[in-house]
C-alpha cells in the first residue's frame, strides 16, 4: 500500500459517517500506526519514530488540511443545493486531487527517512502484504462474467448514491444500471496498481524514499499506459454524466438531503480543525 494508502485510509475514516468522524478523526493515530505495522513491520526504536511522524502528520494536517476540507465541504453544499452543473464537477474533481496531493506530500517526506531505514526483512513482508492486496482485489473486482462485474459495480454505486440522497427511484436507479454496464478497465487498473507497488518496492530496496517518494506519492497518474489513461478518462466522463442526468431529477428531498449531508461534513471539520 505505501504512505498513499495510508492517506486514503485516512480519507475513509473521515468519511465513515458524520455521527462517526469525529472519533475516527480523534483515533487516526492508533489506525495509521496499525496500518503501517501490517505493511512494514515497525519494532523497537523505528515503532517510536513512526510514531513521532504520525504526530507530526496529524499535527500539520488538523490546522492546515480540516479547514480546507471544510470550506470545499461547505461550497460543495451550496453547488448541491442550487444544482450541479459540468463546472461545478470539474470544480471539485480539481479541488480534491490537489487537496490530496498536499496530504500526500507531507506525508511522504515525514516517512521518506524512516522507510529508507527498512529492512530486507521489512521489505520482503511489505511484498506478502501487497500480494494480499493483489489476490483481495482479484477476488473482488476481477472475478465472474461481464455482468456479474457490472452488477457488482451497480450496487456499489447504488449504495453510495443512497448514502447521500437517501432512496433513489426506479428511474434513478435505471441511471445508475446504466453507468454500471459502461466498459469495465479493471484489468488495467489491476496491471497499474502492480506497476505502481514495483515502483515503490524498488525505491525502497534502493534506499531512495528520501529522493523520490513525495515525487512518487503526488503523481499517482504519472506512468500509466495510454490505454488505461484513455480509460479512466472515459470512466469519469460516464460518471460525469450519471451524476448530472441524477442531478436534474432530484426531488427537494433528496436535493435537501444531500446538500445538508455535505453542511454537517463541513461543519465537523471545522470543529475538529479547532480542537
């Protein structure tokens, strides 16, 4: 997974529920401290660093990070209520990749020293974790026919969607199938996310986190063959396009719903980034 990974488990906790993000929030160290460990296996002295350098992360990230993902929350939920337009997608697909690749880069040089510290051990159990990973996302998004794959894309979508704007109706639900049978490209995102862990096992067995892991970190798209760059391109589209054709069919509700889902987002980072 790497330092990336750690970030986006982060991202997870902060969007696991708003009832639940302020105890997640308040708990991340204990979390990415776990997570480091089953990916690195920090012992003895390397355990307190890592520890002192997830204080550090936190400590950057409550003041100067929460309150950016505040404000974007907050004009987010004005946008939602008024109704999304095109702009308003490219808006806030731009404002999170860079909100995450200032996350990324602090992150990264906090641990760049410590990881360039790994043992041979430490990196041959990296290695078993990845291939975990790789046999887990196998498992689920690689196996069963082409409509199975979609059906599963469905639900997922569909769920997430709900969460959000509470029941969608049959005719929403129709959108959603739709996008869900657009071209599946999880065999080139699986062959990139194997590049991309080769990359980064490299870098550590050479000792180079410290040269090039903020780098590495922050250009998650840097590298990829041009079929999977074309396909992830045409993803977003389809998914630009399911998320307008739903927007002008929102009742009130569900408009007040989603809009006010992203105010009480807004709200708790705000207040966790005055703690």
């Amino acid at each position: 997974m790497g330092k990336s990974g750690l970030l986006v488990s982060l991202a997870v906790l902060l969007l696991a529920g708003c009832s639940m993000t302020r105890l997640a929030y308040d708990n991340a160290d204990t979390f990415l401290r776990w997570q480091a460990n089953n990916y690195f296996d920090f012992e003895g002295e390397a355990a307190v660093e890592l520890d002192r350098r997830i204080a550090a992360f936190l400590a950057w990230h409550r003041p100067k990070a929460l309150p950016e993902y505040a404000r974007f929350a907050e004009e987010a939920s004005r946008r939602l209520l008024r109704g999304i337009k095109r702009d308003d997608l490219d808006w806030g697909y731009d404002a999170f990749r860079a909100q995450i690749r200032g996350a990324l880069g602090v992150a990264a040089s906090e641990m760049a020293p410590l990881l360039d510290g790994l043992s041979a051990a430490q990196i041959a159990h990296l290695e078993r974790r990845l291939a975990e990973d790789n046999r887990r996302f196998a498992k689920e998004q690689l196996q069963g026919t082409v409509e199975e794959r979609s059906q599963r894309r469905f639900k997922r979508n569909l769920t997430r969607l709900e969460e959000w704007y509470g029941p969608l109706t049959d005719e929403q639900a129709g959108l959603v199938r739709r996008y869900a049978r657009s071209p599946l490209y999880v065999e080139l995102h699986d062959r990139d996310r194997k590049r991309r862990q080769a990359e980064l096992v490299a870098m550590l067995r050479a000792r180079e986190a410290r040269k090039k892991l903020v780098a590495w970190a922050q250009d998650w798209e840097g590298g990829r063959e041009p079929a999977f760059a074309k396909a992830a391109r045409a993803n977003r589209e389809a998914y630009y396009e399911l998320l307008l054709e739903l927007d002008s069919t929102l009742s009130p509700e569900q408009r007040r719903a989603a809009a006010g889902r992203m105010s009480e987002y807004g709200a708790t980072f705000a207040s966790l980034a005055r703690k």
